[in-house]
C-alpha cells in the first residue's frame, strides 16, 4: 500500500499531463526567483568571502540547472508510476541545497532554513500525501541534522517541531485535493458511460457506436477489415401489441444478451433505436457473413416462443468510409433481408 501510494501515477489523459507539465514550469520559475533571492541576501548581508562564494555557487547551481527539467520529456513521464520519482529527486536536491547553504551562513542562525517551508507549501499542491509525508520527514530531519547539528537546542528543536508539524499539514491539505480530483475523474467518468450506454439494455447508444464506427473506417484505411451488421426485429411489434412495453423491453434486453453472446469481447454490439441493433467486428467479409449468421440464429432462439427473428444486413468498411454511409448501406441490406420474408442475412459489398 505505501509503495503504490508513493508511486501514484500523476496523469492519465492529455489534461492532467498539461496540468503537471505546467506545475513542473512554475516550479522551475519558482526556484529561479529563490535563486536570485538569496543571491541578493548574499551580497547585502557581510561575510567571509568562503561563505559569500559557496552560496552564490549554490544559487548559480539552482539557476543554471532547474531550467535543464524542461529538456527531459514530462508530458510522457507523468502518466508513468515512476514519473513522480522526477518530484522526489527535485525535492531531495532542493533540500540538499537549503541545507548545505543554512550550514555555510551560520547553521540554526540562518534564516535560509526558511526555504524549506516553502518547498513544503510546493509539495501541498502538487505531491501524493504520504509522498509529502516522506518528503517533509527528510526535510525536518535534514534541519535537525545538517542545519542544527551539534547546536541543536530548544529553539532548533522547537522549529524542528513546527516543521513536523508543518508536514502533517500539508499531507492533509495533499489529501483532501487528490481525493477532490479522484472524486471528479469518477464523477466523469461515470457521465461518460451514461452518455454512451443505452440505459434500457446496458449496450453502446447509437452516438457511440458510430463513435467507433469512425475510428474503425479509419482503421480499415490502414488495411484492417472491419464489418457492421445491422439488425432489425421481425415480430417485435406483435411482442407490443401483446404483452405491453414491459415484454418489448424485457426481449430487448434477451436480444441484447443473445448478441453479446455471439461476438468477441473485442466487438461491439450497440442498440441503435427501438428495436434496431447493430454489430461492429474486426472481420473479413466472409467472417462477417458466418457473424451475420450467428446472430440472426441467436434472435431467432431467445425469440422462438415469441414470434421473433431477426432481418441482418451485413456490409465491410472500405477506406475512406464515414459511419453513416456505411449504416446507410447496412440498412439497404437489412431491408432486403426484410422485404424477402425477414429471418435471413444479406450481404452488400464495402
């Protein structure tokens, strides 16, 4: 559990890998503008000329390497679990940094231990909570150790506590944001499935399913065979005028079962409107007749005490195709199948 809460992936879409990208950039800019902060405190304050040249080499450290982070690919890096190992080495050489400096200007007396609030105010809104956690742990014990060292007293240890506490914080505050995001990614999610999901049977809507049936054309231009088979309930209406709504939709959803029962995990079967159903399989046009076949026998069986069948029409996609001509010719063929006595499948060439 520690483990994956430490190596959280960052980002899982285009958006919250800009996001991170930029929040990597402000933080770039953020330490230029500390740089040059505490170069200026170097140069205003006295000293010997040892302290004055270490502090101003550190600065000019920060200064000359951080921009170096735009070099690497982060937008790439972030949706990888080990992307936030980035984060971690920044705040560790942060850290390195703020402490060796506070130990060269005069240690527990040096206000430059300062910074490493800042880089904990940093983590708060960017960082995972128990990476905070570890973060703040190495920050506060590199204080008590590398800044304080042998002065260590009520006064350092007091700013010791303060710090501690300070993580404690900002591990809340890191809490309370990635659950606010998980919540909304959730939130979205599940509004992206509503929109695409006929609510009666629980298949793909007709948006959705043409959705794919573009991406599909495209694919079939790069040599891949696809085909669509639509089907249209013979009977159904008699189901209707029979037993009411309730049995009509109860067939539906049988239908809806019997199809995804006949296709690969890797097709889609899709509820077009009323009783009409469409399949898209990667297939030849010879496989997407024996498809055809198999789903016009499985309607027929859940449909056998009803009265119900099913008219197919199955056509390939040919490069160059869009989702609606290819539905017009699968229609053409289903009315074909219908208008010959419904039950039977017609093929029309891509």
């Amino acid at each position: 559990m520690l483990h994956a809460a430490l190596y959280r992936r960052l980002a899982a879409d285009d958006d919250r890998a800009a996001y991170w990208v930029r929040h990597v950039r402000l933080g770039i800019a953020l330490t230029e503008v500390v740089a040059v902060a505490v170069g200026g405190y170097v140069l205003l304050t006295p000293g010997s000329a040892v302290r004055t040249g270490t502090l101003l080499a550190l600065a000019g450290v920060a200064i000359v390497v951080s921009p170096l982070l735009l070099l690497l690919p982060l937008a790439k890096m972030v949706r990888d679990p080990r992307g936030v190992l980035l984060l971690y080495g920044w705040s560790l050489a942060v850290t390195g940094l703020v402490t060796v400096a506070s130990r060269v200007d005069g240690g527990a007396a040096s206000p430059m231990f300062a910074l490493l609030f800042l880089a904990l105010a940093f983590m708060a809104i960017a960082y995972p909570p128990w990476g905070v956690v570890a973060m703040g742990s190495v920050m506060t014990g590199s204080y008590l150790i590398g800044v304080a060292g042998a002065d260590v007293d009520s006064s350092a240890t007091f700013i010791g506590a303060v710090m501690a506490t300070c993580t404690v914080l900002c591990a809340m505050a890191s809490a309370n944001q990635w659950e606010a995001h998980d919540r909304q990614t959730l939130l979205l999610r599940a509004s992206e499935a509503l929109a695409a999901t006929d609510p009666l049977t629980g298949c793909l809507n007709r948006r959705a399913f043409l959705d794919r049936l573009d991406r599909a054309a495209g694919a079939a231009g790069s040599g891949e065979a696809w085909v669509v088979c639509l089907v249209d309930l013979d009977g159904f209406k008699g189901v209707n005028d029979r037993g009411g709504h309730a049995a009509g939709d109860a067939v539906l959803r049988s239908v809806t079962a019997a199809l995804s029962g006949v296709v690969r995990e890797t097709d889609t079967v899709a509820r077009l409107g009323g009783d009409e159903f469409a399949v898209l399989a990667e297939a030849t046009p010879g496989e997407g007749e024996g498809l055809a076949a198999r789903v016009r026998d499985a309607v027929a069986g859940v449909g056998a005490d009803l009265g119900v069948t099913a008219s197919v029409g199955v056509t390939a996609l040919r490069p160059g195709d869009e989702g609606h001509a290819v539905l017009g010719r699968a229609d053409q063929a289903m009315y074909r199948s219908k208008g010959a006595g419904g039950n039977r499948v017609t093929a029309v060439a891509g």
